[in-house]
C-alpha cells in the first residue's frame, strides 16, 4: 500500500494537470535509453562483487578525483565569468562589429578538444610561435603549458559558448517590460541588471554550466595532451591497456555519481525558472544600450576570448594547412569523410531532437517528481567518456539488437546519448519562455492535448528545437571516441580524420580536416546565430547609459 502511495505521489504532476499517456512512455522510453551505458557500468562493476569498492577506494584514485574536481570548478567558473558579459553585450549593447563578434565567439565549440590541445601547445608553450615572437622583445621562456593551467585554458576556449549560446537565448526571449520598469523607478543599468535581468538569466546560466561541467568531466583529448591526469583519461587508459575492465568500469560509476550530484545541485540552483511572456507571438525587443565610450572595452571584452580560441587556432592550422600544400599532401580524399560526417550529423541531430521533445515538454508542462526524473536521466550520458558510451552499446548491439550491431544506426544511438542533454535544455528553455495560457486556451476551444502539444506547444518551441539540433549537430561533427569504436567498418568522418593523420604526424591533412569541420560545423552556427541575432533594435533606437532615450 505504501509503494502504490509512493508510486502515485511521483506521477502526481504539481500543476494539477495529467499528462497524456503517449508523452509519459516516449520519454521513460527515452529517459530508459539513456540509462543503457550506467547499467552496463553496474553490471560490469557487480561481476565481482564488493571488490569494486577497493579498487574505487585507492589513495591513487583520490587523487586522481581531486583534480577532476578541481579542473571542472575551474572551467566552470570561468566560462560563466567569459559567458555572461559577452553575451549581454553582443545581445543588449551597441559595440562594432556586433553580428561578426556574435558568430566569432560560439564557433570554438565546434573546434575538437584534442585539435584545440594542440594548437595551443603549437602557440603558447615555451618552444612556440609566440616564444618566437617575444624573444626579441626579451622574454626568455614563456611559463609552462602542460598541466592544469593548460588544461584550463583548452576547456574554457571550448566550453563558454555552452553558457553564451543559453544566455543569448535567453536575453533575446526576455520581455524588457520589467527592465524598463526598473529604469522608470530610477534604477540605473548596473543596478536594473543585477536586481532585473540576471535573477531571469539565472536558469540559463545554471544550464550552461551544468553542461560545461559535465563537458569537462568526459573530456579526453585536451586533457590527455596537456598532461593532466583526470578521471576520464585514467578510464580511457584502463579501456586501452587492460583485458580486465573492471576498474574502468568503477570509475566510470564514479562520474556517474558526480553527474547525478550535478543535476541535483543545478536543479536546486535555477530554482522554477518559471518565467513568461506576457504577450502572444512577436514581442516588442529591448532598446539598445549605448555604452558610450564604454563600447571599446566591450569589444575588448567579446574579442580577446575570440581572438584567443578561434582566430590563432586557425592561423596555426592555416599555417600547417600552407607547409603541406607546398610539400603537394593531397587532400581531395577528404571529401567523403566530409559527406559522412554532414550525413550521420544530421540524422542524429534530428532523431535527437525527436528524442527532447517528449523529455522537455513533460519536464516543463507537467512537472512531477518522475518527470524530473526522466529530464535529469538524459544528462548522464553527457558526462561519460565517449569510449564508455560506445562500449556500452557494443555490448547491447551484440546481445539485444544485433541487427543494429555496425551500423550508422548504432551510431547515432550513441550520439542521442552523449548529447541528448544539448537539444533537452534549449527545448526546455523555450518552453519555460511560452506562456502556458495560450495552450489552456486551445484547450478550451476543444483541441485534445496531444493535438495542442503538436499544433501549439512543438511550433512555438521551433527556435529552441533548431538551437538544439544545432548544438548537437556540432557536437556529433567533432565527437571521436564513440565514432572510432561504433562506425562501421571502413565509415571515415571528418573527426577520425583528424585522429589518423594526426597520428602518422601528417599535419597538413589535420589542419586541412579541422578546417573543413570548423568551415562545414560553423555555417549553421553562423546562419542561426544570425538570425537570432537579428536586427532586432533597428526600429526601437538606443537607450543611453545613462538611461535615458537617444532620439
């Protein structure tokens, strides 16, 4: 009887209103899916017992958690630090070169963490290019690159449009009727931002770094070149070297556990995040703030990151790229690598995205406690190591759907776990944005649920879908691992590209291949950054610093 209460209370939604039974099974068919790589984990960790505990329980592995713990506060931090004021400034200010710096600035993310490892380490350490440029200048030996500094430096560049992109998003849906009224009151811009804007941007920034966190916790490649011993690449190390994965597999629990405790604090941080819009459709957009002669050190703000994660990175594969076509390294082959990867990217950003809907749409409509925890169950993948995520699945293929087993299928089953969480926040963002009025009014006029979530709830969300799809389009473009292990044989992308001819020390084929990723992944960035963007203001004038309106 107790159970049954127990039962009942979890699907009892808050608001009052039952889901329907379609929306419930498709996302505990998602949120089950996404389980599949932690109860592998479990089963590989329980084949001997409780002598998993011990080998968890080493001083070694202490060790190795305190610097995982300590990279990913680190990045996290500081990638919201970078994030915030860069988008309040490319979204609410007058800066030049504002529709340029709002694409510059999200195109790191599409930058693979390996290639992004390298090309730092090429620029910055005490034997490169920039060494070369200040000897003259008297600088003998630039400061060490390889450890956690490094290692930081790498995540931060690639992890700060995860905050951006949610902040942006959010700034452009914010009604600015609350912050005009705390300009009427006599709040001045610093004041109506920390007591107006940032409490509403608040959900969108815990977010963000819910998903940089748990980027850094799964996190390979940068951290493997910097050398920086994390949990991930002492997984990644144990999967290679050893026949008995059993350690790898504990560990692997470990960053399960860290994710689960994640989710519960970011749960706990955005609070409700129930905020909407007043008003139906097209809404009137916020007045530009001109910040005076205060606009040059806010495009020193948005520049620095910019000029710092893309533009050097890409001048140093261009440089490669040049050394190469000079030595004639052919890149024709490239292409297919190319088609496949713009291929497999596309189907796994729109069954991803399938995937959300069903997840956020429950999450937000009909909050319960199970609803909670079918959205919090998606992130978990988001934080495993790719290789843990594809062996996994190796293990499903073979023994449950061995007609999917070395397919592109499979594949992208793996992708929607890795980054299923990319496409359920934006999804989630839109939908605390939509007033849920307007869907209790189709209601009213005797439309069903299902027929209002289709025909009101999924088209009014199609900005967030298509930031979401986006997001894991990117993602998918650069993932390795789980593309090495789960492709099918003799199916090249443009990410295990780069691995290979990094590998055999072919530099202009890698830059070659990251430049075609960053070219193919950063034009749909750019096309929605833009059209998001857009020139929104451009009939509501300025507002001066001071506060008051520019005629």
């Amino acid at each position: 009887m107790k159970l049954l209460r127990l039962i009942l209370s979890w699907l009892q939604p808050y608001n009052g209103s039952r889901p329907p039974a379609f929306l419930v099974t498709l996302a505990a068919a998602v949120a089950i899916a996404s389980l599949i790589p932690v109860a592998y984990l479990v089963v590989r960790s329980a084949g001997v017992g409780s002598g998993w505990l011990d080998l968890v329980w080493r001083p070694s592995t202490a060790i190795i958690f305190g610097q995982t713990f300590l990279l990913m506060v680190l990045v996290t931090m500081i990638s919201a630090t970078i994030a915030v004021p860069i988008g309040w400034i490319t979204v609410r200010s007058n800066i030049p070169l504002r529709r340029v710096l709002s694409v510059a600035s999200v195109l790191p993310l599409v930058m693979p963490s390996f290639v992004m490892a390298t090309t730092v380490i090429e620029m910055y350490s005490p034997n490169g290019i920039l060494q070369g440029w200040l000897t003259g200048l008297g600088v003998d030996r630039l400061p060490e690159i390889y450890g956690l500094g490094g290692a930081t430096l790498v995540l931060v560049l690639m992890t700060y449009p995860y905050v951006l992109l949610t902040v942006r998003g959010a700034l452009r849906r914010m009604d600015p009727a609350l912050e005009e009224a705390a300009r009427v009151m006599g709040y001045g811009p610093v004041h109506t931002f920390w007591a107006v804007t940032f409490p509403m941007l608040r959900p969108a920034i815990v977010g963000g770094s819910l998903l940089v966190a748990l980027y850094t916790l799964s996190d390979f490649g940068g951290v493997t070149l910097l050398r920086y011993q994390t949990l991930t690449a002492t997984i990644m190390v144990q999967y290679q070297s050893s026949i008995d994965r059993t350690l790898a597999a504990a560990l692997s629990l470990i960053l399960v556990v860290i994710a689960v405790l994640l989710l519960l604090g970011e749960g706990f941080t955005r609070g409700s995040g129930a905020y909407h819009r007043g008003t139906v459709g097209t809404v009137r957009n916020p007045r530009r703030i001109d910040l005076g002669r205060w606009r040059w050190a806010g495009l020193a703000i948005v520049t620095v990151p910019v000029l710092i994660g893309l533009v050097l990175p890409v001048g140093v594969l261009l440089h490669w790229l040049i050394r190469g076509l000079i030595n004639d390294q052919h890149l024709i082959p490239l292409l297919l690598p190319a088609r496949n990867s713009i291929y497999v990217s596309m189907l796994a950003a729109i069954a991803t995205l399938m995937a959300a809907l069903p997840v956020s749409i429950l999450a937000v409509r009909f909050q319960s406690k199970l609803s909670r925890v079918f959205e919090r169950s998606t992130y978990i993948g988001f934080g495993l190591p790719g290789v843990v995520v594809a062996l996994s699945l190796v293990f499903f293929g073979i023994n449950v759907v061995r007609p999917l087993y070395q397919s592109i299928w499979l594949l992208i089953f793996a992708y929607g776990v890795l980054f299923l969480p990319a496409a359920v926040g934006a999804l989630r963002s839109s939908l605390l944005q939509v007033n849920p009025k307007i869907e209790e009014a189709a209601q009213t006029l005797g439309s069903s649920q299902w027929r209002v979530i289709f025909s009101v709830t999924v088209p009014l969300v199609m900005p967030g879908a298509l930031a979401g799809s986006t997001m894991v389009f990117l993602l998918t473009m650069k993932e390795l691992p789980a593309t090495l292990i789960l492709s099918p044989i003799g199916y090249r992308t443009l990410s295990t590209s780069i691995w290979a001819a990094a590998s055999e020390a072919f530099f202009a084929k890698t830059a070659a291949a990251a430049l075609l990723l960053v070219i193919v992944a950063g034009i749909p960035t750019a096309y929605l950054t833009l059209r998001g963007h857009g020139d929104e203001v451009k009939s509501s004038g300025s507002v001066a610093l001071t506060g008051n309106p520019i005629r």
